[in-house]
C-alpha cells in the first residue's frame, strides 16, 4: 500500500481542479467556433478548389500548376459546356481554341497571360519594327469580360495609346518634360513616363493604337521605345527611369502582370430566369449571385457555414461538421492525457 501525505495530496488536487478547467475551456471554444454563423454573420468567401470533389468523376483537376476546377474541365464532357472547356498540354493550361496561357481560375476570375504593343524608334525617329497593334476578342456567348482590375497603361517619353472597346473608347499620353527624365517619378503613373486608365466592367473586347508626337527624337537618348497593355493593376509598378531604358521591360510586363477576365454561367440568363430551368448550376447549400458585368449570367456561391465546389456533387460542406471532427480528436487527447495523470498517482 503507498501512503501519500497531506501535502501531496492538496497538490494532486490542485493539478486536477487546473486540468479539468483547461478542458472546459477547450471545450468551450471549440463548441463556440463550431456553430453555424447566423444570417448577420460574415460569409466566407466560396473556394471551388475546395471540397470533396472538384473536377467531374474521371476527369483530371490539374494541368501542370494549374488547379482546373468544375464548371470549368479539361478535355471534352468534362466541363459544363465547350466554352468552359481548357486545353492541357505540355506547355500548361490555355483557354479553349485558344493560345491564351492560363495562371490561375477563381470563383469569379480567371488570369490569363498577356499581351503587349511596343514601337521602337532610330535616332532619326523610324520606327524600327513593322507597327502590329495589340487586340482580343471574346464573342458573346463566351463566359469571359475583362475585369476592372485591369488599367490600360502607356510608358514612354513621347507616346500616346488609344484603347477601344465595347461602346467605350480612351487613351492618355505619357511624356518627359525634358530629356534627361528626371521629373519622372517612381511608382506614379499620371503623365509623366507613364499614364493609365481605367476601364468598365463588361468589355469583350478591345484594340489598342499608338502613336508619338515626335517619333522619340526629341528624347531618343532616355527611351527609344513606348508600350501599351492592358493588365492588372496591382501587379504593375512604374520604375521611373529604369522602365524607360530598360530593354528587359517588354518580358517583365509579359511575365508578372496578367490580363484579368470575369467569367459566369449562363450566359445571358439572371438569377431570376436560372432557377426556373432544368440546367440550374447551383446545388444544395448554395446560392446564386448575378454577374455584375452587365452582360448577365451568374454564378454560385456557398451558403455561409458552408464551403466547397457548388457546382457538382456533393456541393457545399458543412464548415461544422469538420470542427466537430477536429473536437473528438482533441477530446480524445484529453481522455489519454487526464488516464496518463491518474496513472502517475498510482504504484
């Protein structure tokens, strides 16, 4: 028989008292963490890569770095219709019929690679390659629309560009106000090296034109070429003087700054219209939410509390389900760790 004093006995109390308070108050959090949000709580965003499944049964989910998820497919039958469908080779992901590189498709975006207008002069101000404006063209009943997130931008010390689009046409010009380009500014696109633009939502189109008050001569000695694109904004920084010498910039641009398109289902069809058909994309615990492109189509959201790949089956998780998962395994833990302390009383 062990015989344990007084003293020793108070401080076993005390771990007890200390160890069962942990675990409730473990519990607790987990408890609370686990709930269903209420209608005023804040939705998490959807993630289609998310979830059970993401690309039809059968069908690949990958192409190279590039996650491919439903509605989008690759292959034919594997999207939910041929303008969903993506071209896997051995060179990456591009859009359908296309040689539009793919980097990346999200729930509402998808960025493609980009593409770019450059006019370079001699010292005598000739162009130096034959002039070949930048255009892109989606037809109508395609699900993509260049993003606002992208600017229309122009970079050079005598260069003007025009982009024309849907109903929408703008342009700026993009000067030095002497030619040694030390009023240029790093990271400030008003007018001076480097100019940019907005645009709308919902274009499907555009062109781009070019031309220079002086063909460069004027400033040949600090920029002999300008350059028109449109790409995403936030990946694009103007680096002053470097960016008006650098003959690497063309790459640079081509190689970080990718076009943004919006994409939706449906086509034309509104919310409204879409769940009155047969061909409804949205599944159980999800939602759906009209394109705000003005162009209509929509696209699924999962309910809050929910995630996952709304569009093909099993659709949205229950976020709930997966905290309960995580607290029997802590509760498990508990239940071996508070075993481990009685047994380091006993002899």
């Amino acid at each position: 028989m062990c015989i344990h004093s007084s003293k020793l006995l108070n401080m076993q109390h005390r771990q007890i008292v200390l160890f069962f308070s942990f675990t409730c108050s473990v519990l607790m959090i987990l408890t609370s963490t686990s709930a269903h949000p209420t209608a005023d709580s804040p939705v998490s965003p959807t993630t289609i890569t998310k979830g059970t499944n993401i690309a039809k049964p059968g069908c690949p989910k990958q192409c190279g770095n590039v996650t491919v998820p439903y509605p989008f497919g690759i292959g034919s039958d594997c999207a939910i219709d041929s303008s969903f469908e993506i071209n896997c080779t051995g060179s990456g992901a591009t859009l359908y019929r296309s040689n539009i590189k793919i980097y990346d498709i999200s729930d509402s975006e998808i960025r493609v690679s980009n593409m770019l207008y450059q006019r370079c002069y001699s010292e005598t101000g000739q162009l130096l390659v034959p002039d070949n404006p930048t255009w892109l063209r989606f037809e109508k009943l395609t699900p993509y629309s260049f993003s606002a997130l992208n600017m229309f931008t122009v970079i050079g010390c005598d260069e003007s560009a025009i982009m024309t689009g849907d109903n929408f046409r703008n342009g700026c010009y993009a000067f030095c106000t002497n030619s040694t380009g030390v009023n240029v500014v790093v990271g400030r696109c008003m007018g001076t090296g480097c100019c940019q633009i907005e645009i709308p939502k919902g274009l499907k189109y555009f062109n781009t034109t070019m031309d220079s008050v002086e063909n460069h001569t004027g400033i040949w000695s600090i920029n002999r070429c300008g350059y028109a694109f449109l790409g995403e904004a936030s990946r694009f920084q103007f680096r002053g003087e470097h960016d008006l010498t650098d003959n690497n910039l063309k790459n640079r641009i081509l190689d970080n700054v990718p076009i943004v398109l919006d994409w939706a289902i449906g086509n034309n069809l509104t919310c409204v219209d879409a769940q009155k058909r047969n061909d409804y994309a949205c599944l159980v615990n999800s939602h759906c939410v009209d394109s705000d492109t003005g162009l209509g189509g929509y696209r699924c959201h999962c309910d809050p509390g929910y995630e996952g790949n709304p569009y093909i089956p099993p659709g949205c998780s229950d976020l709930a389900s997966c905290w309960w998962c995580a607290l029997r395994w802590v509760l498990l833990l508990l239940v071996l760790a508070a075993a481990a302390v009685v047994a380091g009383w006993s002899c």
